[in-house]
C-alpha cells in the first residue's frame, strides 16, 4: 500500500484542517502522488487519532469519492490519485469523516517536492493541537466537552473524565508520535 518514492511525480504536501475548531486543528501530511484518496482517508483518520469506525467521503470539485461498498452514489476513492488530482488542477478539497458528528476537513494542496532520502511516506511534518476524541458530538459536542472538562465543578465533568479515559490536553501534539503512528499504520520502517 505505501511507497516510499513515487517517480517524477514525487511527494505531495497537503495541509490538512479540521472546520469550525479554534484554535484551529490542522496537520501536514507528505504522500507520495501515487496514493489514492482511499489512502488520505487512512492517513487521517490516523493522524487525528481516530479509529476509522465512521463513514468518510471527499468532495473534489463537487464530485464525491468515498467506499462506493459503504457510500451510495461516490465516486470509488482506490481509483483517484493525488497525482490525478493535482495534475487537474486541483488546489483544494473537502473531506467529512463521521456523518453523524460531521467532521469537516480543509485540504489544500501545497504543491510537490522530491522524496527525502531514507524518510518514509507517507509521513505527518507538522500539525497544532490534539485531534477531538471520536464519537464526542462533532465541533459543537468538542467545545461543549472542553468545558465540561476544565471546570471540575461541572454536574458532568467526573462522567466525561471517565469516558474520555483520563485527562485530555486539546494543545497536546507531537510531530514525532504522529509520524510513527502513522508509519505503523502504512507498515513502514
């Protein structure tokens, strides 16, 4: 599934942002051209540290692409590459992870560059603030979560501590971290 080069073509940089979260939660993925959007949908599914237990879709260009398997009516996401994309023109994109919670997702094509020497692909080069948990409500349910658990006298807040499984920083995130969950993933290194 994962390259680690990808020809002429080489890495795509993508800056990937999480809508109607401030401060704003956004990662920069590295993908080889050569990957499919099946495979974005991996990598942030994986990066924002959620499960992949939800339905997904993109929206290029007002087409939508997705697991036809899963989604009625898309456009099958294993059969589009980002070098596909760019080569189109393509500059930005949505991606909704979640149907219920309706995650929506800014991807903006930053523009190629050629592979790193001995780095594996893809890869996570940067980001800001932990990913929401999953199942939490969305952007709305995220901000009502936030308070709930930073004001300890909140009816709510020993519940939520419990299901969120401890203390959770929203500033939290690790470039390094990120990277090898995500190498794991792809079965790199």
């Amino acid at each position: 599934m994962a390259k680690t080069t990808d020809g002429p073509d080489g890495i795509v940089s993508l800056k990937v942002t999480l809508r109607n979260i401030r401060p704003p939660v956004w990662r920069r993925l590295l993908m080889p051209g050569g990957m499919t959007l099946g495979d974005l949908h991996l990598a942030i599914e994986t990066v924002l540290g959620w499960g992949g237990y939800h339905l997904h879709l993109f929206d290029v260009d007002g087409r939508q692409y997705g697991d036809p398997d899963d989604v009625d009516d898309v456009a099958d996401e294993q059969k589009l590459t980002l070098n596909t994309l760019i080569n189109k023109g393509v500059t930005r994109f949505a991606y909704t992870y979640d149907f219920g919670d309706n995650w929506q997702h800014s991807i903006v094509v930053e523009g190629r560059q050629p592979p790193v020497e001995g780095r594996s692909y893809p890869a996570c080069a940067a980001g800001k603030r932990n990913g929401p948990p999953e199942d939490c409500g969305g952007p709305w349910g995220y901000q009502r979560l936030l308070a709930i658990l930073a004001d300890p006298a909140d009816p709510d807040h020993a519940e939520q501590l419990e299901w969120i499984g401890g203390a959770f920083d929203p500033e939290a995130f690790s470039v390094t971290a990120t990277d090898a969950l995500l190498a794991e993933r792809f079965g790199l290194r």
